[in-house]
C-alpha cells in the first residue's frame, strides 16, 4: 500500500479570510492510502445509484463523462 501526503487548504470563511490577509489561511496534511496497481479508468468501479456495482469496463468505447463533485 502506497501512503499519500496532500496538502488541503482550511474554508477560508471559517478562519475569518479577508483578501489581503494571507496569513489567516491554515492548512493541514491529508494522508491517503492508494493502491499503486489501478492502471487505467477501466479498472475502476463505483455503486449504481441502486448500490449495485458498475464496472468502468462496460462503457469502453463509449463516451463517458466523469463528474467529480465534492464539498466540505
């Protein structure tokens, strides 16, 4: 298993950002662990909307759009 460190920005909002004020803005280390073997999109999965699994390898040769939305 392969550790990953990222760096993440705090909400500015919570920490009283004002532009000009840099130095209220925090940060602090995310560690993630990723499996170094996932080689392409097509090895990946993710749930149905009904939470049955769905391989990536069923849409190979059709267009795909991935949205990727997140929110703290």
């Amino acid at each position: 298993m392969l550790r990953v460190s990222l760096l993440a920005l705090s909400s500015a909002s919570a920490y009283g950002f004002a532009p000009g004020n840099a130095a209220a803005m925090r940060s602090r280390a995310v560690r993630t662990a990723v499996s170094p073997t996932m080689s392409a999109f097509y090895d990946l999965s993710a749930p149905k909307i009904d939470g049955t699994p769905s391989s990536f390898s069923a849409y190979k040769g059709k267009p795909v759009l991935i949205l990727n939305v997140a929110s703290l």
